[in-house]
C-alpha cells in the first residue's frame, strides 16, 4: 500500500480527544480534528486523530501521509 499526501482543505474543529487506549501514552496528548481533505480530487470530510505534535507539523505543511 502506498502512502498518499491527504491535502487540508479546511478545518471545522479540533478538540482534545481520549479513550481508553490513549491512557496507554500518558507522555502524549490528541486531538480530534473533523476536516475535509482531499486526495487525488477525492474530497473527504471526516473526523482524525492526531497527537498534538503531529497535529502542528500537518497545519503547517497543509497535507499529512496516509
């Protein structure tokens, strides 16, 4: 499978996110981000989990891999 660059077109909102599993990572904190991103003029909206790290690295380049 390979990995594709998912383009943000816009960003509807982002709020803290957790779950069980993220008690798993206490060193690191999530977000969950709805947005619509677009791939190959595929456009999708949908809700994402991100740490917040990887969260501000992909707001800043404006696509994240997948």
């Amino acid at each position: 499978m390979n990995l594709l660059e998912q383009y943000i077109l816009e960003v509807f909102s982002v709020e803290p996110y957790e779950s069980d599993w993220t008690s798993e990572f206490p060193e690191r904190k999530f977000v969950k981000v709805n947005m619509k991103t677009t791939c190959y003029g595929v456009e999708i909206t949908g809700d994402h989990i991100f740490n917040t790290e990887e969260w501000e690295k992909y707001q800043k380049q404006g696509y994240y891999m997948a």
